[in-house]
C-alpha cells in the first residue's frame, strides 16, 4: 500500500472549491495505491510561485512490470471479451458522473500545478473530459463487425476485438482532457490500459485514479503510472507485453518510441505530435472576429497547445487594419494568478518550458524580426511571459520553423491565395489550420488545399468530442476522438465459415 499522500488547502485561493484536497500520491496499480519498487519520488514545482507541491511517486521499470501483468490478468479475467459493451459503457458514463461530481476540486487541481487559468480548467479540460468519457460509454456496446458476402456456400463476417494491454503517455499541458482522450476509446473497445502521465501535472490523473476504483471498474483495468519519460515511458514503449502504444507530444519523443516500439515487439502505434500551425486572414473576413480568435489561436493555454496558431498571414491589403485591432485584442489580455477569475493567461508550466520559450524569443530578435509587443518575462514571481509577436519574419527563421510552445505568434503579409497556399503549407508539420473569409467557396478552397488534419473556418481550437483531430506528416498517424479513435483500439478478425463442406480435392 502507498504511504504518500498529496494535500493541499484551497481555502486561500479564489476558487470554487475552497477547501482541502487530500489523495494518495503513490502508484494506481491493479486497484490499489502502492509505492513504488525503488522508493523514487519527483518534486512538484507550482508554477505560480514557484513553491514546492510536495513530492509524487514515480515508477521504475519495474513497477511498469508489474502494472502490465495487472493490466494483463485484468483483461484475461474480468475485462476484455469477460465484460460486455454494456457493462464497459455503464463504468465509463459513471465515471463521467464522478467526474461532474468532484468539478471543483478537480479544476482546482489541474490550474495548481499545470498554471492554467481556473475558469478553462473548469470548462474545457474537467467538464470536455466528462464530455468524451460519456461519448466513448455511449460507443461501448456498438463496436461490432460486418457480415460479408461471398457466395452461397460460405458465411463470412469479422469481428472487432480489443487489442489487449495498451500503454498510454500523455504531456503537461492538457493532463485530466488527454487521459480522457485516450482511456474513453481503449476502455469502450475492453482494452486495459498502463497509463503514464507526465511527472510535471500528474494530480488530476492520481485524483481520477481514486474515481476510477469509486466507480467499480475491476482491479488492474486501469493502472496510472505517474514517471520520468525515459524510464517509465521508455518501458512502455519498448515493453513485450503491451500490444499497442498511444503517445501525445513531441515529435522528437514521438519519433523515439516508434524505435522502441519497432525494435520490441513491433507493436501498435498512434502519435498525436507537434504543430506549427497557419492561421490565414483573408481581405474578406470579418476583421473583429478575426483578430480575436487569431489571438485566442495563439495565447490559449499560454500558448501550449499542439494546434496553436502561431504563423499568422495577413492580406497585405487590410494588414494595419487588422493589426490594429489584433494587438488591441492581445493588450486586453489578463496574464497573473490562474485563480483569479478575470485571468486569461496564467504561467507556463515549468522553468524548464519558461525558459525554453525566452530563448526562442531571443533567437527571433537575433536573426532580425521586430518584437512588436512583449517579449519579457511577466512580473517578478512565478514562470510568466507576456504575449509576444513578432513581425517582419522571413519563412527561414527559427521562430517561424519550430514549435515554441508559448505565447509567442509570428505574422506575416501575403497578396494572393497562390502565394498563401505555399506559405501555409511550408512546413514539416501538419496538425491544424484557420481560415478567415466571409466568403464560403474561398474559404473552403484554400481549406481542401491546406496539408493539415484540423481545418476551422472563422474560428479556432474549437475541438469537438465527436469529430476527428489528429496530423499529417510530422504532426503524427492516427486520430484521436470521434468514431475514428475505435480504430486504434481494435483487431479487425476475419471468419470464414465454409457451409458446403466439400474440399476442392
């Protein structure tokens, strides 16, 4: 049994739940808290203020051992083809329920120590992942097969089976909406699951742990794995008895496990990756609309969101119209305490991503773009950095190249849709992209014409529960959400049942 708990008093926070959160902070593994076989821990850093959380434990390799064979066990015995779609169902819309239930505390927890601003933790992490457990409960008992036509003398019909043990890794910046992101469609399908999330923001997924055995889910369905990523997520990747891997995050790391995965037992593997996404503002647009979803497109999450829209082409005809009212938009913007119910952007998670983004801004100051706004640490006292753009940028800068991860937007000016088309799609990423017109037919055009597997037209980041997301080219394989994501948890099994009986010799 685990002997670490994690407590914190809300009391002096603004925030719904004004009281003490106290869980244990030890390993979830075949329905129990336990330490962990070498007695590691890792320190939690609240990016606010810079203070100590206290300490989580965190796994080894073998712990990874033991959660697999858990997980294992589970899905020869009480999972897998042992329980009905309608019993899956009904334990991941319950833990939907529990979910809702516990909101605050949950919101609380997932603005502590990943920064984000409360009011977004509230409504579009904790309640979204409500949202797709509920969606993915709802799918549970109508994953089936087809029935084939061959001929009279043969019956032919598949079947759609869980894969088995799958290991699941996800990052800091989304933790309690990506977890429900990848165990909603493992579950429904009667996976079981090793689920690592990130060793910077593992608090919602150790307090989900707790919901999980409330609910009634078997022991060792679900094991949550808290660790460092090369040493528990390594193991995952590269270990014999998980079948299949899901992975959000960087395309170095990405590209990494799909070695390991290659190299181990040449598992199954579905990548959600990085982006550098284009956000296209056309002369006909709506230009207030515009300018406050290209900033959204940009600042949301203090700017760490995989999708985030941090290349902005601008005709050339309304540029400093729309420049204008962008800058305005962006200068409104609240950036301090993530409790504090005016607050838009909060800090960025760790001083590692803090300081990560700052040399990003320096390299863009460097190879000669304008730092037309921001570009400097926010305040004295936690991992704050003011929204920054950057003008006059050529394609070759670094800033306009790679994935920063912060609040940081480059924009630029193009003439003609030919032009725009080049620019949008001269990367190596491929994740989301925006189009502003109030023109439809343009719109949608330039949209079928983008490399991207997220298109919005007059809008940004408004992910759907229902719909797909996921890469083209280095932004991944696969895709998350909506009746695609079954996909990835599946083995589609022919049957040919001969009805004639007679051999060809």
């Amino acid at each position: 049994m685990a002997t670490r708990t994690f407590t914190y008093d809300f009391s002096n926070e603004v925030s719904g739940f004004r009281k003490k959160s106290s869980f244990p902070s030890g390993l979830f593994i075949n329905g129990e808290f336990v330490d962990s076989v070498d007695g590691k821990t890792f320190e939690l850093i609240n990016p606010t203020t810079e203070k100590s959380l206290g300490h989580i434990t965190v796994a080894s390799e073998k712990d990874i051992d033991i959660a697999v064979e858990a997980a294992q066990k589970a899905f020869d015995t009480t999972w897998g083809l042992h329980a009905s779609g309608q019993e899956r169902g009904k334990l991941l819309i319950r833990l939907a329920e529990l979910i809702e239930e516990n909101i605050d505390e949950l919101a609380a927890l997932e603005s502590l120590d990943s920064g984000k601003a409360l009011a977004f933790a509230k409504s579009w992490d904790v309640q979204e992942a409500a949202n797709v457990l509920r969606y993915y409960g709802g799918w549970a008992d109508k994953v089936h097969g087809k029935t084939v036509e061959v001929d009279e003398a043969t019956l032919a019909y598949t079947r759609h089976e869980p894969i088995g043990v799958v290991g699941q890794i996800t990052p800091w910046n989304f933790p309690i909406w990506l977890l429900s992101w990848k165990l909603g469609p493992a579950l429904a399908t009667g996976n079981t699951v090793v689920f690592k999330p990130s060793e910077w923001t593992p608090l919602t997924a150790l307090r989900i742990a707790s919901l999980i055995k409330e609910a009634g889910f078997p022991p060792g369905v679900v094991n949550i794995v808290p660790g460092l990523g090369n040493v528990a997520g390594a193991a995952i990747s590269s270990h014999m008895g998980i079948e299949k891997v899901a992975f959000t995050g960087s395309t170095a790391v990405g590209r990494a496990l799909m070695k390991a995965a290659a190299s181990s037992n040449l598992k199954r593997v579905t990548l959600e990756l990085g982006g550098k996404s284009p956000t296209l503002i056309l002369d006909d647009c709506n230009l207030d609309h515009a300018a406050g979803w290209a900033a959204f497109g940009i600042l949301a999450n203090q700017g760490q969101v995989c999708s985030a829209g941090t290349r902005v082409y601008v005709q050339d005809s309304i540029y400093d119209k729309f420049m204008e009212k962008f800058i305005a938009v962006i200068k409104r913007v609240k950036v301090g305490d993530p409790f504090h119910p005016e607050t838009f952007q909060g800090p960025q998670v760790s001083k590692i991503q803090f300081d990560r983004i700052m040399n990003y801004i320096d390299k863009g100051k460097k190879e000669g773009a304008t730092c037309l706004l921001g570009g400097q640490q926010h305040g004295t006292e936690g991992y704050f950095i003011q929204p920054t753009i950057f003008t006059d940028v050529k394609p070759e800068m670094t800033i306009v190249k790679e994935e920063i991860f912060g609040p940081v937007g480059v924009v630029a000016k193009f003439s003609n849709d030919e032009e725009l088309i080049k620019l949008a799609n001269d990367t190596v990423y491929g994740l989301a992209a925006a189009v502003f017109s109030e023109n439809i037919s343009r719109a949608l055009k330039l949209a079928n014409a983008l490399k991207a597997g997220t298109v919005w037209v007059n809008s940004y980041n408004t992910i759907r529960t229902n719909v797909p997301f996921g890469g083209y080219k280095q932004s991944g394989q696969g895709r998350e959400l909506g009746e695609y994501a079954l996909e990835n948890y599946t083995e589609v099994k022919a049957v040919h049942v001969n009805l004639s009986g007679s051999p060809p010799i």
